[in-house]
C-alpha cells in the first residue's frame, strides 16, 4: 500500500518504510514533524547498466545445453528490472552454434526478451562441432554480457545405426512381427536425422 506518513509509536525511537520508483531518478526522502528537525535524505535510484550471461561453461556437442540466464543489472550488480520490455540479441563467435528459446532445442531464435518490470530471461544453446564459443547477450543502451563456453567431443548422440529386434524361432505359416530400431554409437534409442 502506499503511504504519505509514518507513525512513530510512542516511546519508540524509529519506524520502517519502504520506497519504491519504477524509473531511474535522483530523489530526495524527506521527514517532519512538529516540535523535531526534519530530515531529508539524497537517494539515487539507479536502473539496469548492463547485462549478465550465465550457465553452464561446459556442453556436449549436438546437445540441447541447460538454460541460460540473461540478466539485467544496475552498476552494482544487483538485478535490475527493465521498465519497458527489453530485446536482447544473441551472437556467437562459433561456426555450427545456435541459440533456442525452448528447452528441447526446437525453436531457434537470436533474439529474446526481458519483460517489462523483470529482470531476467532464459534461452539454450547448441553447437554442432566441438570446440569453444564465446556467447554474448547484447541490447540497445546496456553493456553486453557474455560467456565462454566449451563444448566437448562426446558419443555421436544421432541415429549411426539400425537394429532389428523379434522373435528368432517362430512355425510355418505364421504371421510375426519384428522392429527396426535406430541408435546412436552407445546403443541408445536415437531420432533419424
């Protein structure tokens, strides 16, 4: 709820309030009452300065990466909401990489958006080849973040093989059923590319 007056109980020497101002501005607090000094205080309330990239530093190639969280920040560090919606552009510096906006790696992007009045937004990564790749989340106004990352040589996680599975021994002049599975080099069922 907002206020305009706090009442000291008596024989108390201090009561509490919180200030909250949803754009950037020098603002003067102030206090009065009869028969004491008033008091004023300077605040500066600051707004994001930048932005911060952070998730996993280590991802298998071909694999949909873990979530990343973009951040907006004030020139402490803290987070800091943006007061209008805000579009973050996402580069790499990495033949092969690319960035989703869903955790399965289905809908690529290289943008995506920090909601009015919050301060953060997640996206995901993938990158065919092994290697390094430096990520960087970029917008109009704020410092970029950005974040190396490594991305190993693992098993080939796509389909490298078939396998045929049913019944070995069956009688004559009977119908039967076998399957056809595609795997990956570790024998785990994989999607056809």
């Amino acid at each position: 709820n907002s206020i305009t007056y706090l009442t000291i109980a008596a024989q108390l020497g201090s009561g509490n309030f919180y200030y909250k101002k949803t754009v950037a501005a020098s603002v003067s607090l102030g206090a009065n009452a009869t028969g004491l000094t008033a008091a004023s205080l300077a605040i500066t309330v600051t707004g994001p300065t930048k932005l911060s990239l952070n998730g996993p530093s280590d991802i298998a190639q071909n694999t949909c990466s873990t979530a990343y969280t973009i951040a907006s920040l004030d020139s402490n560090n803290n987070p800091a909401n943006v007061s209008v919606a805000k579009t973050i552009d996402l580069t790499d510096n990495a033949a092969g990489g690319v960035f989703y906006s869903d955790s399965v790696c289905a809908a690529q992007t290289n943008q995506v958006s920090i909601a009015a009045s919050n301060n953060s937004t997640t996206v995901y990564y993938k990158k065919a080849a092994a290697g390094s790749a430096t990520l960087t989340a970029s917008a109009t106004g704020l410092a970029s973040g950005s974040l190396a990352v490594n991305v190993s040589a693992g098993a080939n996680t796509s389909a490298t093989k078939l396998t045929i599975s049913g019944s070995v021994s069956f009688s004559y002049n009977t119908c039967v059923g076998f399957t056809i599975n595609s795997k990956d080099d570790l024998g785990s069922f994989a999607n056809v590319n």
